[in-house]
C-alpha cells in the first residue's frame, strides 16, 4: 500500500515553507485527501447532533468565553496561587521562559531520576518545544502511549491534527507500520486488531518504565490540581503506575477554580470528539501518599505567551482550549490536513496561534491561510474571533513587508504602485484597458479562458483560470447605445 | 538554577506588564470572578426516575452493563455478576462494605498490593462518589471505598456499586456537592463531599477512533464495566 507522503512534512515553523508552497504535496496526493476529508466527516456529524442536543450550548459558550478571559487577565496572580496550592500539595513548580529552557529543565529532572526511558502521554506543548528529539539526542528514549502518537512514532510521521493526529493514516497504512516495526507478519488491517496489537505492545512499558511526562488540559489555580483529559487510558496507566511525574504545561492552561471545569468539560468533550463526556477524566493534586507518583513536577511554559497577552485584540489566542473544533470546521483544513501548516498546531487556531508564538518571526503565510469565512469562530467553544485575529495580523505582515528592503524588486510592489496611478485619471485607465485587451489576447485561448499568466498574474493562473477580457467594455456599450435610452429599458433586458 | 529562579520573575513580570492592571491581588479577582455569567443549566429537571432512566440508558450506550436492585438485594446481585463473570481472583479496596465480599472467590483487599498483584487480579469491585445523568458519567473520588486510583485501572473487568441518591442529572449538581463542606455529623444520607485531591472520572470503557474514527472499546483501562444502581428502600 501506499506509504505516507513522499515529502516529510516539516513542523517547525522556523524552517516550514510558506503554506503555498506546503500545501502541494498534500493536494496531489488522493489518498491523504480522502483520509482527511473522512475522519473529519465523521466528527464533524457527531459533533453536531450533540452540540444541538445541548439547549444552553450558547450560555455555556459565554460563560467559557469568560471564565477564559478573566483567567488571562489575572493570570500571574492565578499562576501564583497555582504555584502556593500544588508546592503545598507536595509538587514542584518550574518556570521556563522559552523552549530551549523548558527541555533543559525536563532534562535535568530525568537525569536525576537516572532515567533512559520515559512514557509519555500525548502533549501538544512537547511537539512544540521539540522534546522527543532532544532527549533522544540526550540519551532517553521517549515512548508515546496515546494510540495515535504511536502511529506517528513508529511510522515517523508528523501530527496532521491537535486531537487525532494520525487521522491522515488509514487502517492499511497503521498495518504496514506496526507489522513492519513490531515484527507482527500476519496482523489483518481490522482497527480492533490494530489496537489489541498497541494495548500489547504498551502494557510492559506501562509496568516497568518508571518515570513519565505528561502536557495538562488545565490547571486548577484553587486547588494546585491539574486536569488530563483523554480517551484510552493510556493517561490513566502514565498518572499512576510511575513513580516520577513531570507535566509540561503552558502559563495559559489556568483556570481560576474547581468548578470552572462544570463549563469547560461540558463544551471540551462535545466539541473535539462529538462525545457526551471523554471515557476519561482525571484530576489530581501534588502527591497523595500511597497513590500514584511520589515524585511530581510542573513545568510552565511561556515560550511566547506572555507577548501574545500584551496585545489586547490578540490576546484572545490563549482563551482556546484545544478542542480542534476549527480545524474540524475550516474548508481549507478538510482540502490541505495539517502538514501544510508547518507547525504542531494546524488549522485556524494553528494559522493566529503560531505566527505569534513565533513573535511573527516566522509562519507569515498562515494568517493568508483562510478564507475569513467565520465558521470557525462559530464553532469555537470559548469564542474566539479567529477570524478578527487573522486581519490583525494579516495587516502585521504587510507592515513588515512595507520596511523589507528588497521590496523595490518584487513585482506585485510595482504592479501596485502602477495601479495606483492608473486608477487615479478615468483616461489613463481607459487607455491601461486598451492595451490591457490586447496584452491579454495574447493568453487568452480559443475558449474565451485565460489558463496560464506570467509573473505575479501567475499568482492567479496557478489555482483558477481567468475569464478573457470581452471585445467591448461596459463603458464603450452604455456610450454606444445614444441618449435616447434609459434605465427602464435596460432592466427589461436586452433582447 | 538561578537562571531558572529568574525565569519565574521574567514570566511574571511580562504578564503583569502585559495586562492593565498589574497591581490585583486575589481579593480583587475574587471580585471579578464573581460578576461572571453563569446563564447555563446548572439544576435538572427530570423526576428522580427518570433521572436514574436516563443514566442508564447513557451506560448502556457505552456497553456498559446496568443492574437495578433495593438495598437488601445487593449482596446477592453482586454474587451474581461476580459467577456470571467467569471470573475468580478479584481486587477490592481496603473499606470496601464486607457484605459486598461474596464468599467463593479470591479477594485481594489492598492493603498496600504491589503492582503485579492488581495486575494478576481479573476484576475489581469498587464504590463511587457520584454520578452524571446527562453523560453517563462516574465520579470516582478515591476514598477508602473507591480505592486507589491503580485499582480500578488493571483489571480488566470493573464492577462498580452506585446508590440511587448519588446521581445527579447534570454536570454542575455534581460539582455543587463538591463545594459543599461534609457535615461533621455526618450521616449515611450526607451527599456533600469535599473538593477532590484525586479524582477520577469514567464515561463508559477505554475507547479510541484513532484508527479511521472507527470506535474501538477497551484501549488500556478495564475493558468490561458493570454498575449496579441500588435504590433506596421506602
């Protein structure tokens, strides 16, 4: 069967290529868009007749919205409190300002517990800071325990996807990689196999790998608890069966109480799996003698956060907390999956959220990525205006584009500034439209239709033909008809 | 390590510089949080049997096995399903009611069993704290009935026992009991219970739909569970 694509995707957006250019060798291959396109129908119609069982769906989104927000706006005193409650509960709180901190700070915490092995159950934040290839490249090999991730490792593959990240590999390809890698020659491609083959092959590493790293979908600043939610149990087996625990989360994760997770569990749910409730949730506080892991360590990511706070019309980036509703949602999703993003965090909240983690540094071409079509605010469980967000920083990258140097030799500077003069005098326009016709004659095919442009008109031609210009404008037709006609004639229609 | 403790003040500090007011302190969240909108369901509706009706239905939709029984009954039903099982070696927590034990079977009682002990066992009996109509869900707080949380993580047959008292119908009832301090005279009928420091929450077995969202049950929790709802006499 076939393997995944033959390009390996690239998920870190400093040396991603731009989306354009990513996205073609998702686009010309079938296989990968039929994947795609059918693990998204099936969530997106759970989704939706759950979402529209729920009759207080919009007051449940508003008191998310803002809890989220009120939690944002408090956060180092929230962090702080988080900080007092889990020390006192018997944890230990780290602090890392960017990536490279947070894996030195997760290293040396694994080599005081000698350890050459760790599980870990499936974080985001960890494909973000990169964590896998460094301790591997530090001598502790890390094994994924979520189902999905373990496609991923053992196949090599790149997440296409926040909640289901292999939803880009069908059941022939799962086969093809845990029969190559698990030395299993005669496993049929039935999913309920395919899992039986997983459960086996994780269960000795769950008994004996002492130590584990998990991400956190919140953190309790009341309480000092943090929050796993999942769906296999693999979770479960990496809370309780080590001895070492150590929970890498971002500074945006905190909810100011206990009770906030009645709104937040209720929308997470429905809105990334289209389930009721996930089979899973688990909740736990510092260390608890006798159960569980005795040794326990939070380390908080900033890596980017705190300037995303500065911005008011942005800031609202951090209210998510990653259900994927949007990437579900998102028309340009379902046609490209996830690799085109260049980041672990695809789709709409992928295209606001990681050119500003990138402190706009990188990962330019996302903001553009989008049709502005909303669907994924209206989605959106705690209400971020994506949409709002994208046109901010769309207007962020033309002003970077603006003081770029090299700018007086790209052609569409120049198109532009020529266009400017030729709209501003009605004649100068009519004469550009004369030799514009003739200029344009000469694409335009036997059809009517232009296929292909030069230069930036390439721009337009690579992904849609372009109607020829008529022999006639508008203009020169309203001229020719003579001052006896009038509008009433004209809506009547011409014969 | 000084890099590290300094990593603390530089976080902070950008997020305070980052936001309005930098000077709020917990009281003047507290004040905040407290004018936030709350307009959702935060009370159920349904009658005590329909309540119960729907819980069940929710468990039976995650393949879960739902029985029904009075108080006086469940002794007997539980040997029941213990025999129907199959089973033999069975882990149960350490304040698990002893008439719950049905003679017949090995019981380990864990006072303290090593992860290869649960491990061995094919089944686990265990208490709850509450449960959620609308999502047919079980709340596991842990205590002395409900066992550590590796104890109902194993096995791979969980049997867990439920009166009809500690199901609630909606997800905020359920976190309204836990707000609630325990009367110190406490009661068999005190629902309250106390903020959690471990909880646990199940809605039906170990799934996935990594592979094709095709659902499969029992990934790495137990692959089988039963409840047992016992209604209240009178």
């Amino acid at each position: 069967m076939s393997r995944p694509a033959a390009t390996h995707p690239v998920l870190d957006p400093t040396l991603a290529p731009p989306f354009p250019q990513a996205v073609l060798p998702v686009l010309r291959n079938p296989q990968l868009r039929k994947n795609v396109a059918h693990a998204i129908d099936v969530i997106q119609a759970k989704r939706a007749s759950l979402v529209a069982e729920k009759t207080d769906w919009q007051e449940l989104r508003s008191a998310a919205s803002a809890i989220r927000t009120h939690a944002l706006e408090n956060l180092g005193t929230y962090l702080e409190q988080f900080e007092t409650r889990c020390t006192a509960a018997g944890g230990t709180v780290h602090w890392a300002a960017d990536a490279a901190q947070a894996r030195q700070i997760i290293l040396d915490l694994l080599r005081q517990e000698k350890a050459s092995e760790v599980i870990k159950i499936k974080t985001m934040t960890s494909a973000e800071i990169q964590l896998n290839p460094f301790l591997e490249a530090n001598g502790v090999h890390a094994f994924e325990t979520d189902l999905a991730e373990i496609i991923l490792q053992l196949g090599e593959g790149e997440p296409s996807h926040i909640v289901v990240p292999a939803l880009h590999v069908n059941r022939s390809q799962v086969r093809e990689i845990f029969a190559r890698t698990m030395g299993l020659k005669d496993l049929s491609d039935d999913p309920k196999v395919l899992t039986n083959a997983a459960r086996t092959y994780l269960r000795k590493k769950f008994l004996t790998i002492p130590t584990a790293i998990s991400g956190a979908n919140f953190l309790i600043a009341e309480t000092g608890g943090v929050v796993v939610v999942e769906s296999e149990g693999n979770g479960r087996m990496c809370l309780t069966l080590p001895q070492t625990m150590i929970t890498l989360a971002g500074i945006e994760k905190v909810l100011p109480r206990f009770q906030d997770l009645e709104v937040m569990l209720q929308l997470l749910a429905r809105s990334a799996t289209g389930e009721r409730m996930n089979p899973y949730t688990s909740i736990w506080t510092g260390v608890t003698p006798g159960d569980g892991p005795q040794k326990f360590h939070v380390v908080l990511l900033d890596n980017g956060r705190s300037s995303i706070l500065a911005r008011s019309k942005h800031r609202q980036t951090l209210k998510c907390i990653r259900c994927a509703a949007c990437m579900n949602t998102c028309p340009v999703y379902r046609q490209t999956g996830g690799h085109a993003y260049g980041s672990v965090y695809p789709g709409p909240i992928g295209a606001i959220l990681t050119p500003q983690l990138m402190q706009m540094h990188h990962a330019q071409s996302l903001p553009y990525a989008s049709s502005l079509c909303g669907a994924c605010y209206e989605v959106c469980p705690v209400k971020i205006n994506i949409p709002e967000v994208l046109l901010e920083l769309r207007a962020e990258v033309i002003d970077q584009e603006r003081k770029q140097p090299g700018r007086a030799l790209d052609p569409m500077y120049w198109g532009l500034r020529i266009a400017n003069v030729l709209f501003s005098r009605a004649w100068i326009f009519h004469t550009a439209q004369w030799f514009g016709r003739i200029g344009l004659g000469l694409f335009t095919r036997k059809d009517g239709w232009i296929h292909s442009l030069p230069s930036v008109g390439g721009k337009w031609t690579q992904t849609r033909d372009l109607r020829g210009l008529p022999n006639q404008t508008f203009h020169s037709w309203w001229a020719s008809r003579g001052p006896q006609s009038n509008g009433v004639e004209l809506i009547g229609g011409t014969k | 390590m000084s890099a590290i403790v300094q990593s603390r003040k530089m976080i902070l500090d950008r997020v305070r510089a980052a936001i309005q007011h930098p000077g709020k302190d917990l009281a003047d969240a507290a004040v905040e949080y407290s004018a936030l909108p709350h307009n959702y369901t935060r009370r159920g509706s349904l009658s005590t049997a329909a309540r119960l009706q729907l819980l069940i239905d929710r468990l039976r939709e995650y393949d879960a096995e739902v029985l029904e029984c009075n108080a006086g009954e469940l002794p007997a039903v539980i040997a029941a399903q213990l025999a129907a099982s199959g089973r033999h070696t069975f882990v149960a927590p350490a304040r698990l009611p002893a008439d719950w034990l049905a003679p017949g079977y090995e019981w380990r009682l864990d006072h303290g069993l090593n992860t290869a002990e649960i491990e061995e066992a094919e089944g686990v009996v265990t208490a709850a704290s509450c449960a959620v109509a609308d999502s047919g869900t079980i709340v596991i707080h842990h205590t002395a009935a409900e066992g550590r949380r590796v104890l109902t993580l194993l096995p791979d047959w969980h049997l867990c026992i439920l009166r009809a008292s500690q199901v609630v119908e909606v997800l905020p009832e359920y976190f309204d009991r836990c707000r609630q301090q325990p009367n110190s005279h406490s009661s068999e009928e005190d629902l309250s219970m106390v903020t959690p420091a471990l909880a646990t929450y199940i809605s039906g077995p170990s799934a996935t739909a990594d592979i094709e969202m095709t659902r499969i049950k029992g990934v790495h929790g137990p692959r089988f569970l039963h409840v047992i709802l016992v209604r209240e006499q009178g």
